[in-house]
C-alpha cells in the first residue's frame, strides 16, 4: 500500500489488514506521522507495521474503507433513515385521521335511538298489558 492509499482509507481501531506475508490481523493503534498501524498477533507482543507491508485492508463490519464506500454507506443509512420517516410520518397521520373522527357523537347517536327503541317496546308491552286487563275482566263478568 501507497502513502497515498493509506491517507485516503478511513483507519479505525479493530478494522482488518493483510500482510505482504499473507497474515490477516486486528489493527490496535494508528499512527498518521509514521504512516504505520499496529497491530495484535496472538501470543506475540503488539507490533508496528509500516504502510509499505500492508496488502488490503477492511473495515470490522466487512466493507471497503475508502471514502466513497463509506460516503455510500452513510448515504444508504440515510435513505433508509428517510424511508422510515416517511411511513412513521403517514402512520401518524392515518392514526390523527382516526382519532378525529368525532367518535362521541356518533355513540350518543347510537344511545339515543336505543333509548327511543326502548321507549317504544315499552308503549307496545303497555298496551298489551292494558288489553290483557280488559280482556281478563270481560272474561269475569261473563262468567
């Protein structure tokens, strides 16, 4: 790797480099004056690896880390971000819509005219009560 491409990459503790030795290992330290990195081999003490001898190098999460691939991966967080905005946005509307509906109004409606029915059906049983009377004593006196 270049001076160049090391300035340009995006370093972060526990990204992934390989070696011109072909060893994949955990970043520990930076180190932009030297153009270096140090890095965490097990049971070796940590050691500082020049730009010159690293081959690739990856982000913890798997990903390229020049500047574009990263631009591009924010630019998706922030799309998806935006999408999620958006349907939590008309999920409220929706959810207004429904509370504004003046739902009280409609219930007494619905009170009143059960009230009304019931008003009625006891007009009816009255009646027929009043006509079983009648009956029962027509039935008396002819007896």
């Amino acid at each position: 790797m270049t001076e160049k491409e090391f300035d340009m990459q995006v370093w972060r503790r526990f990204d992934t480099v390989t070696l011109d030795t072909g060893i994949e290992t955990t970043i520990m330290n930076i180190s932009f004056a030297t153009r270096s990195v140090r890095i965490y081999i097990k049971d070796a003490p940590p050691e500082w690896v020049a730009c010159k001898r690293i081959d690739a190098h990856k982000s913890r999460f798997g990903g390229e880390t020049d500047d574009a691939a990263i631009i591009e991966e924010l630019h998706n967080k922030i799309m998806a971000q935006q999408d999620r905005i958006e349907n939590l946005t008309a999920e409220k509307k929706a959810l207004n819509e429904r509370l504004s509906k003046n739902h009280i109004s409609a219930l007494l409606t619905q009170i009143n005219i059960i009230g009304s029915q019931l008003q009625e059906k006891k007009k009816r049983i009255e009646r027929i009560d009043s006509s079983l009377q009648l009956i029962k004593e027509l039935v008396e006196k002819t007896e």
